[in-house]
C-alpha cells in the first residue's frame, strides 16, 4: 500500500511518500463531485501562509521533523485559541508539500472549511488525487456516497 500515513488535530494531514496525478476521466468526474464548490479544494488546504514569521518556534519544528521521519502515526499539537497552532501546520506544509498527500485546515465562520462535514469528501478527494494505491477504493466509495 503506502507506507506511512500521519495525522494532526486541528489542522488535519495526511502523510505519504508517493504521489500520482494520472487517473482514469471517468474517476476524476467522480472524485471531482466530492466537492461542494471549485473553490473548496483550496479554502480547505490553504490554510495560514503568511502569518508564519521566520525562526520562530524552532522547538516545535524539531519536534516535528522528529515526527516526520519516525514511526508515530499521530502528531498532537495543542493550544489555546490564537496560539498558532494553524500557523505552524500551514509552514510544515508547505516545507514538506512534497510529501503530503492531503490536508485540511479547519477555519471558523469560512464556510466549507468550518464544516466537519467536508472534512472527509475532501481527504477522500486528495488521497485519491495523490495515492494510486487508494483511488479504487475511495472512488467506489464516493459513488455509493453520491448516490445517497
């Protein structure tokens, strides 16, 4: 299958080393009415780019390289409201995007990405997108979903 999967509260990521962008036309329909809106996609995994300052939190980023190239399934990262716990996320992201399969950022009052409910149709879309090994299946899934 693939060989590690992580994940975060709050900020949610899933962690894989292998990526695929090629699929079957008839899967990315599919895939593609897993999502509420075209703009979706990106307000779930955009989450906070330019609220990180350089050099900051150097304790937490050693923390997670640690994570990163263990065997832990899970990173907890936890704190107050406006602590930053998203900032961090989003800058972990985007210093590993490479490597990370799918993500969601949860932001209250926006929409689609205040929804636990969106939660998995855009996991489910991602991990489709990036992981070969899982397309089938979420792609079976997702037509028993739609169909409801």
């Amino acid at each position: 299958m693939y060989s590690r999967v992580r994940t975060k509260v709050c900020s949610v990521i899933w962690y894989s080393t292998v990526r695929y962008s090629c699929y079957r036309t008839e899967d990315a329909k599919i895939l593609k009415a897993l999502l509420a809106s075209d703009s979706e996609l990106d307000q779930a995994t955009s989450g906070y780019r330019n609220a990180y300052v350089k050099d900051t939190r150097v304790g937490v980023f050693e923390r997670l390289e640690e994570w990163r190239r263990g065997s832990t399934p899970m990173f907890y990262l936890q704190g107050s409201l406006g602590r930053g716990k998203s900032v961090i996320m989003t800058e972990f992201c985007h210093r590993y995007d490479s490597d990370i399969a799918a993500r969601f950022f949860f932001r209250r009052g926006n929409g689609a990405s205040s929804s636990v409910e969106r939660l998995v149709p855009v996991l489910a879309y991602q991990l489709a997108v990036s992981c070969q090994e899982l397309r089938p299946h979420i792609v079976m899934a997702a037509q028993t979903y739609l169909r409801k």
